[in-house]
C-alpha cells in the first residue's frame, strides 16, 4: 500500500493529500535525528546539551485549479493543523504550522506546482487509545495522597497498562461521571512514580479530562456534548505530580474515586 498523507484543522476537518486534486509528493524531512553540543575534550567530545531535532516536513502540492488552491488555502487558515503520514499500516502525526508557495499554472501539466513546508510544533507521535481492567480496585489505593511504594497488582482493577518505545510520551486521560474526588496513578514495576487529584465531584454525564501536552495542558471538566465546562486546574492536588509524561518501556496507570473504579480512557500520544 503506498503511503498517504492528510491534513487536519482545529475544525476536525480532514485533507486528504493523496488526490489527484491536490496531490503532496517528493516529501522529506520525514525521519528522525538528534542534536547535540558538544564540549571537545582533547581527542574525543563531550555532549553537554542533547535534543530531538524539530521535525520540518517540505514537498510539494499538485493543486489543478486555482480553485484547489483557494480552498486548501481557506482549509490551513483555519489553524490548529496536524499533518498525518502513514508509511505502511498506522498513522504518524506532528502538530505544525505551514508555509505554502504560489505559482502559475504549468502550459504543459497544466497544474499547479507549490511548494510547502510543515514545521513541526511537536515530535512524531502515534495515537493509542486503551481501556481499563474491569472488576473491584483492591482497598486503600485510593486514599493515599502521597508518593507510597504500593505493589499494585499487575490486571487489576482500574488499571490501564502502557507500552511504550525508548521515548516517553504524553497521554490525555478521560474519566467518566459519576466520579468523586477521582485519582490517576502512574506505576513502573508496581512502583507509584507519579499520581494526580482532583478534589471534585463529576456528575454522570460528564468527564474530567487530564491532558500533559504543553500545547493543550489541562485538568478540566466537558459536559455530555464535548465542551469545556469548568477549569478543575485549581480544584486538584497540588501536593502531586498531576500533569506528568509516560516513561519509556512498560508502565500502569491506575484510576480511582472515593467510589471505586470509574470508566476510564487513556489517550498516548506515543513518540516514534
């Protein structure tokens, strides 16, 4: 299957780039690299600084009208833009802005040849979504507020188990209502290494969502439509961790209330 390209706006609307109409090809940019400084130390180097490079994707878009262009122009001046790529099976996506060329049309292809560059505003990243284990969380893993070396049973109850690569990565965590004063606990072999706390009640209906990506950092409350309702940032714990990245490797995460174990949803963006 050859690889395909999209675009999405802040709208949710989707772009496609593997049509005839306006057709993205000769890409580059699409690996992934280091830098680093480096302090020289006789024959060899030292590496005082060290950074995943910012991903800049370039190539160009076959538009065949002025029309085409006009509408993928209305489409990326929405903002809000994730570029999507799909070398074999799964979607890669980085959050970009655009910079977007203009020619003539071509007497000969009788198209327009524009160039354009995707800056990355984030690393590349896969979207993996999993659910929890079901059944009844053991007592007391909910009623500590503090770091506590608690073994937590691996397929426990609330429990939601994450692989990740060598890299870390963010999550955006959904928990359902009804839920009173809900808790999310991260454990590396069984170890709490993080937790977060609200100390709120959501109604049944209603979700308290938890997302780590600066671009979209929040602790806050949606109503049964998917619109913010109220900002939780200040209603949580500020004795935890609350906003913190998935290690790399194998990782739980644990959710519960003053109730039990709510419905949860743990969103990864996974850094590839």
């Amino acid at each position: 299957m050859p690889r395909r390209f999209q675009l999405t706006n802040k709208n949710a609307a989707v772009y496609d780039l593997n049509t005839p109409g306006h057709y993205f090809y000769e890409p580059e940019g699409l690996g992934w690299g280091e830098e680093a400084s480096l302090l020289r130390l006789g024959q060899t180097y030292l590496v005082t600084e060290e950074f995943v490079q910012q991903p800049v994707v370039s190539g160009f878009i076959l538009f065949h009208s002025y029309q085409e262009y006009d509408n993928f122009l209305k489409f990326i001046q929405v903002g809000g833009l994730v570029l999507g790529y799909m070398p074999i099976s799964s979607w890669r996506y980085i959050n970009c802005t655009i910079q977007l060329g203009k020619t003539e049309i071509d007497h000969e292809t009788l198209r327009l040849r524009c160039e354009v560059v995707f800056s990355g505003t984030s690393q590349w990243y896969e979207r993996v979504s999993v659910q929890p284990s079901a059944g009844t969380i053991p007592d007391g893993a909910k009623l500590y507020n503090y770091r506590y070396p608690y073994k937590y049973a691996q397929g426990a109850a609330g429990t939601i188990s994450v692989s990740n690569g060598s890299l870390s990565s963010y999550f955006r965590l959904k928990i359902a209502g009804l839920a009173e004063n809900p808790v999310w606990r991260l454990y590396v072999a069984g170890v709490i290494q993080a937790t977060g706390e609200v100390d709120a009640t959501i109604p049944l209906g209603h979700s308290l969502i938890v997302n780590t990506r600066p671009s979209s950092m929040e602790i806050a409350e949606y109503d049964q439509n998917g619109e913010f309702y109220r900002d939780l940032y200040g209603f949580s714990n500020f004795a935890t961790e609350r906003l913190f990245s998935l290690p790399p490797g194998e990782s739980t995460m644990a959710v519960a209330d003053d109730n039990g174990t709510p419905t949860a949803t743990l969103e990864v963006f996974r850094r590839v």
